[in-house]
C-alpha cells in the first residue's frame, strides 16, 4: 500500500508536442500537457464534457522515449506521482505549480 500514497494514473491526449531539455551528460527532461476529459448529461439531459490540463515532467529515459515518440495529439496512458511546487514570479508573486511526475507512460492512439 505505500506505494498508493501518491499515485497518479490519467489516460488523455497531449496538447503540445514535448519540450525536451538536456542537462549535464546527456540527462534529459520533457515536459509536456495532457488533456483529461469527463462527460455528464445535465438536467436537461444535455451531454457536458469538462476538460482539465495536467502538467507532466519526464526524467532520463521516459524523456528520451517522449522525446523520440510523442507528439501533440497522441492519446497516451500515464502514472507518475503529483508534485507541488511554489515559486517567485518576475513580478514578486508567490506562484503555485502542480505537476505529474511520470514513472511510466503508454502511448494508446493519436492522431494519423
């Protein structure tokens, strides 16, 4: 059960193809967007979809697989862990940031 403490599965289509970046020797870093969606009928029977966006970050060789085969559009399968972070804008505001940390990912579908 510890391993279900912070625990994040998703499944949605990507919004960006992934930004890489490369550190030192040769570690990488990918962020890219997901969108989630989820789908009710109101009451006036009306079909509503809400979308919510997630942050992704991927580390050395998720990155490099990101790197190599994502691109925006593609439906992938993510778990990772939720990671909260704060920091000081150029205007001096405190800023908050929820990210995903991925450990694994599937790519499902996408778009031909």
């Amino acid at each position: 059960m510890y391993t279900l403490k912070n625990s994040v599965r998703l499944v949605g289509n990507l919004g960006m193809d992934p930004e890489v970046k490369t550190f030192d020797v040769n570690k990488k870093l990918a962020k890219v967007s997901i969108a989630t969606n989820e789908s009710y009928k109101n009451d006036k029977g009306e079909k509503i979809t809400e979308t919510q966006w997630h942050n992704l970050i991927l580390w050395g060789a998720q990155a490099n697989l990101a790197e190599q085969y994502l691109k925006k559009g593609d439906e992938v399968a993510i778990e990772g862990k939720l990671s909260n972070k704060s920091y000081i804008d150029k205007d001096g505001n405190k800023r908050y940031v929820s990210e995903v940390v991925v450990n694994e990912f599937l790519k499902v579908g996408g778009r031909n």
